[in-house]
C-alpha cells in the first residue's frame, strides 16, 4: 500500500531569495491554452511584454527575452559583445560575481577580478584605478552584480558608470540586475549600462524559465565585431523577429502569458511603489535583524539590499542546522550560504510577491526558530519590525486580485 506523507497544514512560507512565491494571478495566467507562436494573438503578447520589460528596465533600447535562466542570460551578455582572449573587468563582490566570472574564462576570455570581502559593493574607486591605469585600452568591459544574492549586498551602478568615465575609458559596462530588476530601482538608460542581464523567478514574480538582455546602442555595434562564437544566444535574429512580437525560435509561450501579467501587477502597484514597499520590508527586516542581537552580513548601510537580508550566524553555531529547524518546525525555507559562506550565514528573501504580514510571519518563523535551535539571541526581533512597520504604514487598495 502506497504511503503518503502527511501535508503540513497552511502554506509553504518559500523565504529564499529566489525562486520567488508566484502570485495566484500569475499562475493562473500561465495556466492557459498554449497558442500558436506564429499566429497573429502571439505576436500582440510578444510586442506587449518586449515593450513591458523596457519600461522595467527603464530603457528605450532593445530587449530580449530568452526561454533561459538568468545564467543563459550572463552567456549572451558575453558572447555578444567580446571576442576570444578579450580582458574582462570583474568586481568580486559575492558567489554569483564569482560564477559570472568562471563562465566568462570557460568562454575564452581573460578575467582580471578585483577582489572584495563578500560584505560590500563593487569599488567604484578601484575600478576607476584601474581603468585609467589601462593606457592602451586593453579591458573591453567592466562587469557587476548590481544586488548580489549571496550576500544581501547592492552596488552603486551609477556610481561605477561615473568612474569608467572620469577615467575616459571606453569598456562596455554590463550588470547582473537578476535579484534586482523588479524589486531595486535600476536605471539601464540613466546609468548608461551597455548590456543589463535579468531572470524571470525574483522580482519580476514569475518561475524560473526567462532571462533578459537590455541593450544599449555602443553594446550593439559591439556586437557586429564580437567574434566570440554564438547562435542561440545571437542578438541579431532575436531583435529582428521581436519587431513584429515574434521570436526565432520556439519561445516560451506560456511564461510570456506569465511574465504579461506579472508587469500588470507591477504597473499597477507602480514600479516607484515596489521599489518603495522593498525598502520598507528589507529595513523592517535588519531592525528585526539588530533586535535579536545578530549581525548583518552587508558591512555598509548605504549598500543594504531591499530584496534580501544575509544574516550571519554566531560562531558556534551552524546556519544550516537552524535552517533545518525552522523548516521542520514552521515549513518555511531559508536561504543557504553559498561557497565561502557555506553554514556560516541565512538568507532572507523579502522581494516579489510580499507584503507586511508576509514578512512579519517570517520574522515570527526566524525567532521561534532561533529559541528551538539554541542560537544565543535576545527577544523583540519580531516586535521591532512590527513596530515600524505599524509607524510606517502604507494606504493599499483592497481590490481583490
């Protein structure tokens, strides 16, 4: 007889940052008869969503969407841009600036990573060093992570921007914005970011599946020279088949349904609202954070993320363990510490999907946690985050979604 095991009752409470909780509209949304991706209904959606996406990413310039995750995404970045044996600029400011940085050296290309401590931002300052140091203009691009997921860390674009032009340098700048986009003010055009990757499964409130390229005009005409080998990922062929909302080859046509209403949802709310509310539940968070005595891993308040909070266990104690409490015992997973921060910190997802009692239950599920697990902690966490909350309440319609 098949045994089956019991379902906890109430939902998951999915905290990480990343996959992300998917709204009930979204989900229904993709749920959706599967259309023809030739006929005339596909190339409305695709022109919708094309020009929904520049108005995230607050460009004029092109955007493609990939049927990829976010690391499809750091490819096509790369190979559209840089052709073999390139010197690539890279800010080690966490696991993904690191693993953007092992792609681009498996591609060909050499890497120069300026190094970090895992607890701050891309240094705007060494870059420019740097950049005025390269005389004959050796370095084609300057690469970042502009919200840094293992680590709850944002670095200043605008700032980076500001120092590859004080220095005269012409390197291409490209961001990672995957844990930003969505959840983070980002500015492509103002910042005057060449190319900006991005992944459907965080901020933008869909699953995991669709990746995005914003490109600016000096990133194109990079691309008619790249020689860095490229088919799939190719611009060209994206760019000329989206003029008409059609792809070259098969998309995604039911995380386009998807991604369609999440950017409803989002125009909606309005995207200075989300970025606001993301504030407010990342703050809420770090004072829960101090409350219990524990220690932000973000060393720079000017660089706190409002898409998560990395929280760093204290010695003794295993981050991994304390996670495995609060799933057994709440059903609410946490973010893991990722390569060198492996069972020494916990991440918090508070971007997406969330709203203030989303995050007060987390921070509820984190504290009790805290006791059961035997992590030295001081009481209050939850009941300082309530309190500003509460002090900074936020007029919400009660429509019904």
């Amino acid at each position: 007889m098949l045994r089956l095991s019991s379902h906890p009752s109430g939902r998951h409470f999915l905290q990480i940052p990343g996959p992300t909780n998917v709204p009930d509209r979204v989900l229904r949304a993709i749920d959706n008869v599967t259309i023809d991706h030739r006929g005339p209904e596909f190339g409305e959606l695709g022109k919708s969503v094309l020009a929904g996406m520049k108005k995230v990413f607050k460009t004029k310039s092109h955007v493609v969407i990939y049927p990829a995750s976010g690391t499809g995404a750091w490819e096509a970045a790369l190979v559209n841009t840089l052709s073999a044996g390139d010197l690539v600029l890279m800010a080690e400011t966490g696991h993904f600036a690191a693993m953007w940085k092992k792609m681009a050296t498996e591609l060909g290309l050499r890497v120069e990573f300026l190094p970090g401590d895992w607890r701050r931002g891309a240094d705007a300052s060494a870059i420019e060093a740097r950049l005025k140091a390269d005389a004959d203009h050796e370095i084609k691009a300057v690469c970042i992570v502009h919200n840094e997921t293992a680590t709850g860390v944002t670095s200043n674009v605008n700032g980076v921007r500001a120092a590859i032009d004080r220095a005269k340098h012409p390197a291409l700048l490209m961001v990672d914005t995957i844990s930003s986009l969505g959840s983070i003010d980002y500015r492509h055009d103002e910042w005057g970011v060449d190319v900006s990757v991005a992944g459907s499964q965080k901020g933008l409130m869909l699953p995991p599946g669709l990746s995005f390229n914003a490109i600016s005009a000096k990133a194109l005409a990079a691309s008619e020279h790249a020689t860095l080998r490229r088919s799939y990922w190719d611009w060209h062929p994206m760019i000329a088949s989206n003029a008409t909302g059609y792809f070259p080859y098969t998309p995604a046509t039911n995380l386009l349904y998807g991604l369609h209403e999440a950017l409803e949802m989002i125009f909606h709310e309005g995207l200075e609202t989300v970025f606001a509310r993301h504030q407010r539940h990342g703050e809420a968070t770090r004072r829960a954070v101090l409350a219990w005595g524990l220690e932000v891993l973000c060393a720079d308040p000017a660089e706190y993320s409002p898409a998560l909070t990395a929280v760093i266990m204290p010695e003794g104690h295993s981050a991994d363990a304390f996670r495995k409490v609060v799933l057994d015992h709440f059903n609410m997973s946490l973010g893991q510490g990722l390569s060198k921060l492996k069972d020494k910190v916990f991440r918090i997802g508070h971007l997406g999907d969330i709203n203030d009692l989303s995050v007060c239950g987390t921070l509820a599920g984190i504290e009790m946690g805290l006791e059961l697990a035997g992590v030295p902690h001081k009481k209050g966490g939850v009941q300082a985050a309530m309190g500003y909350l509460a002090q900074n309440a936020e007029v919400r319609s009660t429509a019904v979604t």
